[in-house]
C-alpha cells in the first residue's frame, strides 16, 4: 500500500468513525431522554470492554455516580451483591465473547447498602461493515416487581401452609358441586386420599361423613338439594352456613360448623367450604347457645308462669307471656319492679319464707298467694332455682295457679266430711239394726217358752176343767188358744226372719234348674189351681241357693194366691242381663195392687187384706223376697195396676 492509499484509508476510516459517532450520540441522546423516565438504564463498552457511556438514570437507581465508572475508577462489578458475583463474572465472560445475553437476573447493592433488583441484556453492537463496535447493555431496575413477586410467592407459600395445615378441613368445589381441591385436615377425617376426593361431588362426600343413624333423614337426594338451594345461589359476599355432627373415621362424632363461601377464581365460581371443627370450649358455647335459645323459647311459650328476679333486690328481669296472662300486669309494668313495689304480696310473712329459703341456696317449693292486677287474690304454687345468667346471681321461679285446685280440694274435703257423718250414721244403723236383729231373735226365742207353758196350761185347762166350764168360758178359751197359736206362729216367723241368711252359702247355681226344682216342689198347688208357669232363659249364677229358692217359691205361690177366682194363673218368669245384674221378673195375671202400697207390701206382717179374706196369709212372704234380695245385694220392687197382674222384679249383681 501507497502513501496515497494509506492517507485514503485513514480519511475513510476517521469518516467512519465519525458516523458512527454520530449514530452513537443519536442513540444515546435518545436513550438518555428516554432514560429519565424509565427505570433502567444503558451502558455501552467499547470494543475493548471499556465502559464510555453510562445513562443517567444508573445514578438514581444505584446512587453511586456514573463518571465514577466511565473514568475507570469503579468497575460495575464491583456493585453485584457478593452472593451473584460468579454469576455475573460468567455472564462477563459471554459478553466478551461476543454472546447475546437476555434478562439475566441479579443483585446489586446500592450506595445505601440496599438490594436492588437488575434484569440484565446485553448485545454485541456491530458497524455497518458488520465489525464488532463493542456492547450495548441494559439493566432494568426490577426490585419492585420481585418485592411483590416474592411476597406473593411468600403469601402463596403462607396459604399453601394454612391450607394444608389447617385445623380445619376446606374443601373447593365448583359451581357444579364436584370438589376440586381439598386439604389434608379432610383426608385425615375421611381416611381418602386427595386424588380419591377430588372430582366427587361434595354432597356424596358429605353422605358419608354424616352418622349412621342420621343416614335416614338425610339422603343424598336431600343433600344435593339442600346444596342447590341454599349454596349455588349465593351471592358474592355472602356466607352460607350450617352446624352438623358428622363421623371421622375414626369412629369419633366431631361436631363441626360449615362456613361456605362463593370466590372467583379468574372469570370462574368456585365455592370454598371451611369445615370449622368445634373445639370442646366452643361446642359448649355453642350448645349453650342452642340451649339458651331453647331456652327462651321454652320460656316464651310456656303456658306455665315463668319469671326471673335478681337474687340482690328480687327484681323481675324477665317475665313470660304466661305471668303476665296470670298476674294481668304487662311485662314492662313488671320488669325493673318488685313483687312487693306491685302489691302483689299478700302476706309479707310468706315472703319472708320465701327470701329465707332461697337465702338457703335450695331449690325450693312453697306455695304463696299472691294479688293481681285485678286485685283478685289467688293461691300460687311456686318452684324456685337459682341460676347465673351472665355471672348475675338470679332466681329462676314457676308459678301454678292452684286457685281451682283448692277449691276442688275444698269441695272435696266437704263432701269427704258428709260422707264420715253417713258413716257414723251407718255404723250407727248398723250396729242398730244388728242390736234389732238381735232383739228380734233373742225376743222370739225367749217368747217361745212362756207361751209354750201358756198353752200347756191352756190344754190342761180344757181337758181337766172341761166340765167345771160354763159354756162362756169354753168360748173363751177357744179364742185364747187360737191367739195363742197364731201368736205361735208369728213368733217362729219371726225367728225364721231373723235367722234368715245366717248359714247362707254362696253357690254356683243353674238358676233355670233350680226354678224348675221350685215349681215341682209346688207340684200340688200348681195342679189344684190349674196355674201355668213359663220360665225363659235362665242364667248361672253365683247365688245363696237356699235362699233364692225361697224367694222364687214365694213370688210363685202369690202369684197363683192372688188371683180373681176361676181366673187361670198365668206365671211368667224371666231374666235378662242389666250392666253388671241379671234382672228377674216374675209375672202373673192376677188381681193386681195400687201402686200405691208397692213399698208398704214389702215390710214385715203388710198385707192389703184383711184376715178374714180370701187371700189368707200373715204378710211375710214379701218381707223375706226382700231381706233375701238385699242378702244379694240386689233390689226389688213391683210394678203393678189393680186388676191388671202384676210384675215382681228383682236384680242379683254377679257376686
Ligand atoms: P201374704 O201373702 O202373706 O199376705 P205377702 O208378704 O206375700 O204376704 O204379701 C203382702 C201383700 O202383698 C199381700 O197381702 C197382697 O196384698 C200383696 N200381694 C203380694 N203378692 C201379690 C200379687 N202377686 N198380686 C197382688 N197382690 C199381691
């Protein structure tokens, strides 16, 4: 090469240089305009790797100043947190090797010792004549975004770590139902793994986790409904909810509180369930708040009076509908008042028995009258506990009004009074009516001797003196033996009437039989008088035989007796049962009686005709029907019209 040649060639290469140069300060003052406002900065080494240009904004981000580094003072390595160092130095070596670097991320420390983010790219700058010019690189300031990417990866790890550590189980379902995603808490309780629960529905998870025996209210048909309509139309901030025992597999009964949640993920609904597993403290707060509420209801609807008095001053502090039905008071004319503020307190002595016994501490029962709005003053049965309601000591007290109760039990005790004075009467009657019978007996046997000696005498009297007897005398006589007999007979009738019933035997008798014993016995009497006698169904019965043979023999022969003469007896005997009774009746189509005299024939020696009658007889017959039917604890009476027969009826209870 010539010198000519050589001179071009410089000339050519000064000129190249300078459009370069000035391509270059283009650049750069584009650069650096645009570099005010950004937050990453340029640099650019010469071919050498000698840094010439550093944008200003390389100050703002590192504080450091950049003449620092173009002078050659610094290096920029210098800056790289000591940890990214070797990193940096290998990246150095690829830019010396001409390499593209794209977002190479590391750590610089500013002039306040701050950690400062860069994503570094760096590319080999070519001239026109495609020879290497030196490198252009790019540092952008990204500590912002990996502040919050970092927080984020941290929050992500934080929800991550409470997802899955959480005491409680969270299942994520989607709009449909099908659980996408659910923590450990709930593998642990069902004893599934994730990939067994996911992509089931939540309903048919819940199934079976719910006990056994709630199986049966609870299907999965219901689940799913309940599901539908209480949880997919929830609106964004709202939160279902729901309190249930369920079964770990365990075996254990855990009681837990479903918070369900709707949350948008993306453009997606999903719903978060939080199965809140209730601790022993917080299920017994919140079954006292069940209990509570059962409580108040209880108390509002109770039909019986209910209060509750502060224990220091015995104020009301609630009232139920009840008292307030029961006092006539409204509740805000009671509650903040006393018992004794409101005259209800008849009798303050009661109330000291009251306050005495609740000082005690005992549950107590007394009973108090107490005065009502009205004035009217009514009688209180009162049970009293003490209870604690938010630490205040208080009195829990029922009242029953026993007003009616005690008027019953009045009325009660009058009528128990009238009946000790039948009773004294009766015991009284009977012990009469013994000492009678009694009399009777001793009376009757007793007259038996002296007339028996009267009419011994009486014989010897005719039979030795017959001739010594005027004519009037005989007469005389004649009329003392016939009273005497028949004083004779009255007397054994009465014996008889006393001693009726007194080897009674109580036997079970086919009365049907026994009837017919009875009229065969009175075969004579049926014949002469042409009677015909019709006896119905009988029953069987438990009866004193002896006796009852005697009452049937006796209605039988009155009703042949009294009849009108040449009428043909008619006797129709019947029975049929009556509640607990069987009822006779013994029917004839005789003469008939006034009913008037349907009480009187009963009595002993009552008859309606007189001796010298055709109907002969001492009127005794009726008399032991009765003692005989009351032996039987039964009754008799007759229904009858003169001249229209008549109807002897009788009941015989089963004994
Ligand atoms: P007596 O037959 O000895 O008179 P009772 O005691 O058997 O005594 O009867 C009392 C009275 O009742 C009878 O005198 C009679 O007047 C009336 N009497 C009883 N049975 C009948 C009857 N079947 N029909 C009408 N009167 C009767």
């Amino acid at each position: 090469m010539n010198n000519t040649d050589k001179g071009l060639d410089f000339q050519s290469r000064v000129k190249g240089l300078e459009e370069e140069n000035l391509q270059l300060r283009s650049r750069i003052e584009f650069l650096e305009l645009f570099n005010d406002h950004s937050n990453s900065w340029e640099a650019f080494r010469d071919k050498d790797g000698k840094l010439f240009y550093l944008s200003p904004i390389f100050e703002k981000i590192t504080g450091y100043s950049r003449s620092d580094f173009i002078s050659g003072d610094r290096e920029l390595v210098d800056l790289v947190h000591p940890d990214d160092i070797g990193e940096v130095k290998l990246k150095y070596q690829k830019q010396f090797a001409r390499e593209l670097i794209l977002d190479f991320h590391f750590r610089l420390l500013d002039k306040d010792n701050n950690i400062k983010y860069i994503s570094l790219s760096s590319s080999p700058v070519f001239n026109q004549k495609n020879e290497f010019t030196g490198t252009r690189i790019s540092c952008i300031d990204i500590t912002k975004q990996k502040q919050i990417e970092e927080a984020l990866v941290a929050s992500e790890i934080k929800l991550k770590t409470l997802f899955n550590n959480s005491f409680n189980g969270i299942i994520l379902i989607d709009e449909k139902g099908v659980i996408v995603d659910c923590n450990s808490k709930i593998e642990k309780m069902t004893g599934l793994s994730k990939a067994e629960i996911i992509n089931e529905s939540v309903w048919d998870l819940q199934y079976r986790l719910i006990a056994e025996d709630h199986k049966e209210l609870l299907s999965r048909d219901f689940l799913k409904m309940a599901w539908s309509k209480e949880v997919f139309n929830l609106k964004v901030n709202e939160t279902a909810s729901g309190f249930g025992e369920i079964l770990s597999i365990s075996g254990k009964a855990e009681y837990i509180e479903d918070l369900i949640k709707p949350v948008m993920i993306g453009d997606k609904r999903f719903y978060c369930v939080f199965q809140i597993y209730l601790t022993e403290q917080k299920l017994a707060e919140r079954l006292a708040l069940e209990n509570e509420e059962k409580f108040r209801k209880i108390f509002n609807i109770s039909p019986v009076s209910m209060v509750l008095v502060r224990a220091k001053d015995l104020i009301y502090i609630d009232v139920n509908k009840a008292f307030t039905k029961l006092s006539g008071y409204s509740e805000e004319e009671i509650i903040g008042h006393t018992a004794l503020q409101l005259n209800m307190i008849v009798d303050s002595e009661e109330l000291e028995d009251v306050k005495k016994s609740l000082a005690e501490g005992r549950e107590a029962f007394f009973s108090y009258r107490l005065r009502i709005r009205s004035g009217a003053i009514i009688d209180i049965i009162c049970t009293v506990s003490g209870i604690s309601i938010n630490g205040v000591e208080c009195y829990f007290l029922t009242h029953y009004d026993i007003s009616d109760l005690r008027e019953a039990q009045q009325k009660l005790q009058d009528k128990i009074n009238e009946l000790e004075v039948a009773n004294a009467e009766l015991e009284q009657y009977v012990f009469t009516n013994q000492e009678l019978k009694q009399f009777a007996y001793t009376a009757s046997h007793q007259l038996q001797e002296p007339l028996r000696t009267v009419t011994n005498y009486m014989n010897i009297l005719e039979e030795d003196y017959s001739g010594v007897l005027d004519h009037n005398a005989i007469g005389y006589l004649q009329i003392v033996k016939d009273a005497t007999r028949r004083m004779s007979m009255l007397i054994n009738t009465l014996l008889e009437f006393s001693r009726l019933g007194r080897d009674k035997k109580l036997l079970k008798t086919d009365c049907g039989y026994l009837i017919k014993g009875v009229i065969g016995d009175l075969e004579y009497l049926v014949k002469s008088s042409d009677a015909y006698i019709e006896v119905g169904d009988m029953p069987e019965l438990l009866l004193y035989q002896t006796e009852f043979r005697q009452l049937i023999q006796n209605l039988i022969i009155n009703g042949i007796k009294f009849q009108k003469e040449g009428n043909r007896p008619v006797i129709k005997i019947r029975s049929e049962r009556v509640h607990d009774s069987w009822k006779f009746s013994v029917s004839d189509n005789g003469i008939g009686l006034d009913p008037v005299f349907s009480n009187k024939i009963f009595d002993l020696f009552q008859r309606l005709h007189p001796d010298e009658s055709e109907y002969e007889g001492m009127g005794v017959g009726l008399a032991f029907c009765k003692k005989i039917v009351q032996l039987h604890h039964g009754e008799i009476w007759v229904d009858s019209v003169p001249g229209g027969g008549s109807v002897f009826k009788f009941t015989i209870p089963d004994l």
